[in-house]
C-alpha cells in the first residue's frame, strides 16, 4: 500500500493490461507515459529532505536554496540542476536537427512545441535566479544586487538562451530574424556553469596568458610569413589561388597547422621546398600552446588538490568532520571529480601527517589551534630552524633540487626563496 509500490505497478500495469484485454493501440501508448511517475520513487525523498533543511526558512529561502549551490539544497538541488542540463542538450539536439530538411518536414511542429517549452524552463529559471539572488552574500540590496548579477557571465550566457526566442516572436514583422536561430546553439554555454572544470580550465588560461599570447603572437607571424612566401612563390603559376597575400593567409594556416584540404597546393619546386620546411616547422610552433595548456591544467589540479588537503587539515584539527565541513568536502570533492575512495585516502593522509607532525612536535595539533600564542611561538621556533639549515647547507645544491624535484609544491618553492 507504499506509494513507491503504487508508482512501480502504474509502470508495468498498462503492458499486462495490453496482453488480456483488448485495448486501444493509442491508449495504450497513453498509459505507458504514466511511467514517469517513477521519478517520484526520488523526487519524494529529495522533496522530504528539503524540507527538513529549510525548515523556518522563508520563501525566497527556500528558492535560492533550491537554485542556487549551497548547504541547504540538498539532493533535490542536484535533481534540479540535471533537470535543466538535461533540457539544454534536448534543445541544442533539437536545433541540430533542424537543419536536416527531411526531418524538420516531418517534425516542424514537434520542434517548435518543444522549443517553446525549452524557451519557458529557461525563461522561469533566469527569473529565478534574479528573483533569489539577493540571499547571495556577494549580491544583497535589491535592484543594486541583480543589477550586479546581471552583469556576470552566467547571467549572460541564461539570457542569450532564451533571447533569440523573443526577439524573433516580437520582432519578426519588423526584421527578418530567422538567422537568430542558429544562436539557440548557445544554450550549450550553460552546462559550463555545471562544471568545475570550465572554471579551473579559465585560471589556466588566465594564469598562462603571458605565455599564451607570446606564442599565439609567433604563429600571426609565421602565418604572415608563410603567406608572403607562398604569394612569392606561386602567384605566377597559379594567380587564381594565391591572388594576393590576404588571399594566401587560408592557405598559409591550413598548411601550418597540417590540416591541409587539397584544394589549395604548391605546384612550383621552390614552393613546394618552402611548403616542407614551414610544414615542419608549423607543427612545432602550433604544438606550443596545446602543451603550455595541458601542464598547465595537470599543475592546477594538483594545486586545488593541495589546496584541499590543507582546508582538510584544518577542519580535522578538531579531529572530525561536522555536517557543515562534510558538504564543503562534497562539494569540493565534485568539483575535482574526486571520487569517495580518494576523498577517503586525502583524509587517511592528513591524518598521517597531523599524527607524525604531533610526534616530532610533541605539542596537540589541537593546542596550537585553540592557542594563537602558542601557535605564534612554535612558528618563529620552525622558522628559525629552516633558517639554520639555509645557512648550513649548500644553497646552490638545494636550490637545484627545489626547482627540479616534482614533489615540491609553489608554496615550499616560495619559502625557499624568501628563506
């Protein structure tokens, strides 16, 4: 008499029904959709456990609590967010879709019901955002508030998706709009917000920017250089493909980056020989910021992984993890797609290390957090024995060994030359 064993029947039911009675074919196929009420079996305690969290919370509360990350959401947080991704890849499917005249003959109406659906979640879950936003610590005071959070990327991206859909339903007798369509392919920039990695991926780019843009500014000129050359070279034998230097830059990227279509090719022998060699070359230099990227991204997830063990440190200073700590981990956990193993295996080794630095401290870690003084003194006495072993050893060597040895980390390079 369970709820969850009522919904489990409703899914099955209409199959048996179908084998002893003599049903309509279309009723049928009615009664199958009533297996959507298994996502009930979830949604029920999801629901539950919500409500429980925001108890004596107010409405708007419980909305940002709902929308927004944060310790209160809960599972039903996590279903709403899959919600929304699962409708962002519905919608970008549905518009490749109908690019294929076949289908969309076939299905107009179908994707044009299912867009304004799409457009309509879309739409309430933007006005959602703005409407609870203030409960955001960074974005209190009213209009000043969303005005602030309107500015911001993920604001933007929300209202790209959905802005096509208006301008065209209200303007299309002024303009025609119709090329708007193809940015419905921007919804795709929603799922960034998502995921940790879009984030971690922009402080590499920003942190190697310097690098980045002195490469990119080598290619320009090998692109220019090549297409000099290739102009040079191949006017002559074939005026109609390398008709002037612009012209030549198509040709020039495609050969550099070792794409190379076919359907622009040398046919003079110093052409050809200058084609080799900037070839050779191209792959190398275009090489470059694929490889500054992926050490950067390896070094940036070990550095937010150190950085998680040293919040772990402190939160197991008091030697367990409290309800609060723990959804920080979680939270944290997901972001670096940590598994539970490796969540488990970071908190057995600062155990190790709190219990080996108590040992050569003889001093509770615990002390020293609850006593600032203390703390204070034990950091200038470590201070002054790393000063003792500057002066006793050979810099030269440990510098060597500091900058080479893949098991020291930014900050112990940082002491070191400060040291």
């Amino acid at each position: 008499r369970s709820p969850f064993a009522v919904i489990d029947l409703i899914a099955i039911l209409p199959f048996y029904l179908a084998s002893f009675i003599q049903l309509d074919l279309r009723m049928l196929r009615a009664l199958r959709l009533l297996r959507i009420f298994k996502l009930f079996r979830v949604l029920i305690p999801a629901y539950r456990e919500f409500q429980q969290l925001n108890a004596g919370r107010t409405f708007r509360q419980k909305l940002h609590a709902l929308v927004w990350p944060g310790e209160f959401g809960g599972r039903l947080h996590d279903y709403f967010d899959t919600f929304i991704m699962v409708w962002v890849v519905v919608s970008v499917v549905a518009v490749v879709l109908e690019s294929v005249a076949a289908i969309n003959y076939i299905l107009n109406l179908e994707f044009i019901i299912l867009d304004t659906i799409a457009v309509a979640i879309f739409t309430l879950e933007y006005l959602l955002r703005m409407y609870t936003v203030v409960e955001s610590p960074n974005h209190r005071h009213g209009l000043f508030g969303r005005l602030r959070y309107a500015r911001t990327n993920n604001a933007v991206i929300d209202l790209l998706a959905v802005l096509p859909f208006f301008l065209e339903a209200f303007l299309h007798h002024l303009f025609d709009l119709r090329f708007l369509r193809v940015f419905r392919l921007l919804r795709l920039l929603k799922l960034t917000k998502y995921t940790g990695s879009t984030q971690t991926l922009l402080t590499v780019i920003r942190r190697e920017w310097p690098v980045m843009s002195a490469s990119a500014f080598i290619m320009m000129l090998l692109v220019v250089l090549t297409a000099s050359l290739g102009y040079l070279f191949e006017h002559e034998a074939q005026p109609d493909k390398f008709e002037n230097i612009p012209a030549s830059i198509y040709w020039a990227v495609i050969t550099l980056a070792s794409v190379g279509y076919g359907d622009i090719s040398p046919v003079t022998p110093a052409g050809r020989f200058m084609t080799i060699i900037l070839a050779l070359l191209g792959i190398g230099i275009f090489a470059i910021p694929a490889a500054i990227l992926s050490s950067a991204f390896s070094d940036q997830l070990r550095i937010e992984r150190e950085t998680l063990m040293n919040e772990l440190f402190v939160m197991l200073s008091d030697g367990h993890l409290s309800a609060e700590e723990q959804d920080v981990l979680d939270r944290e956990a997901k972001r670096l797609h940590l598994s539970q193993e490796e969540v488990n295996r970071l908190i057995e080794k600062v155990n190790q290390q709190k219990a080996l630095l108590e040992d050569q401290q003889g001093i509770p870690i615990q002390r020293l957090v609850n006593d600032p003084q203390l703390a204070l003194e034990r950091f200038r006495e470590l201070a002054g024995q790393v000063r003792q072993i500057t002066l006793m050893i050979k810099t030269d060597e440990m510098d060597k060994l500091i900058e080479s040895s893949q098991r020291s980390s930014a900050l112990e390079k940082k002491i070191w030359r400060q040291t």
